[in-house]
C-alpha cells in the first residue's frame, strides 16, 4: 500500500480548512461509495453541491476517488485515471442518481492521475477547490488546457494546487 492512500475522514479532514469546499460537500456527508448515490434525493438545486464518490470493489483493499460536481441541472463527473467509465455498476448508479435528480450526467475526460499513482484523493479535493473558483466554462476549459500536458505534469499541478488551497504537504 502507499503512503498517499487516502480515506473518507482523511479527506473531510483536509476539506474543513476551507469553509467553502466543506460546504459544497455537506461538512462530509457527501463523500461516500457510488453505491449510495442511487438513494439520493437532492433538495435544493441553487447550492453549490459536489460529492466525492469511491469505486471500491468488495475484492479490493481501497478503491479510487471520482467527483461528481453539479452545475445546475448539469453533473460532471471528473474521474484522473478516467477508470469510473469502465465500470458500468458505478456509472449505472451515477446515472440513477442523476435521472432522480432531473440532471444530466456529463463525463469530463480530464487527464490529471498517473496509472500508478495513489493520489485520487488528493486530486479529488484539487478539483473540489477549483468547482468553487471557476464558472462551468472555465472549468470545461481545463480539460483543453491539460491535454496540452502531460499526465505527470498536470497531477504535479493538482497536487500543488491542493496543498497550497488546503495548507499541508506530502
């Protein structure tokens, strides 16, 4: 196992030194496994709202962390290693969850996590803390910006980010 694996109150904990991205994923409820996405009812559409969502399989030891980030009635699903779409349990349960919602489910193909890289965590509070600084345009324009880069180059980038957002270190 790494050093860089991270879990859900590892998570919460580096979230609470911002209010605003606390906020937008509920203080932590809204950090959970794909499995319970389907039973979510939304209430109120006009807030900021994200989720960190885990793909652990029963067989493994940890999974791999994915955002789900909502833009009014639009969810983007950001996924590094971009592995959640080749799961169809986990983008059935994506796409439950959005059709309850009356929302569309959009996947953003954001290259940002090396294969061998554990830091799906760290990036997944990256791109919490870039949900609340960027417009949608913005935001949908990091996904031109990064394919200029490499892979390596724009975890860097996202893990700087974050520890500088968050204030800690690796």
């Amino acid at each position: 196992m790494s050093e860089f694996v991270t879990d859900k109150h590892d998570l919460q904990k580096l979230l609470s030194k911002c209010n605003v991205c606390s906020k937008s994923i509920s203080r932590g409820q809204n950090i959970l496994h794909h499995e319970h996405l389907s039973k979510l009812q939304l209430q109120n559409y006009n807030k900021i709202c994200a989720f960190i969502i885990n793909t652990k399989l029963p067989s493994e030891s940890y999974g791999h962390w994915i955002c789900l980030l909502r833009f009014k009635n639009v969810f983007i699903m950001v996924d590094g290693l971009n592995y959640a779409i080749k799961r169809p349990d986990i983008m059935l349960n994506l796409n439950k969850f959005c059709h309850q919602n009356n929302c569309i489910l959009n996947v953003m193909h954001l290259r940002c996590q090396e294969k061998i890289s554990f830091k799906c965590g760290y990036i997944a509070i990256a791109i919490i803390a870039k949900y609340h600084t960027l417009s949608i345009k913005q935001f949908y324009n990091m996904q031109t910006v990064f394919k200029r880069n490499s892979i390596k180059f724009n975890e860097n980038l996202l893990i700087n980010f974050a520890q500088k957002h968050f204030g800690f270190s690796l």
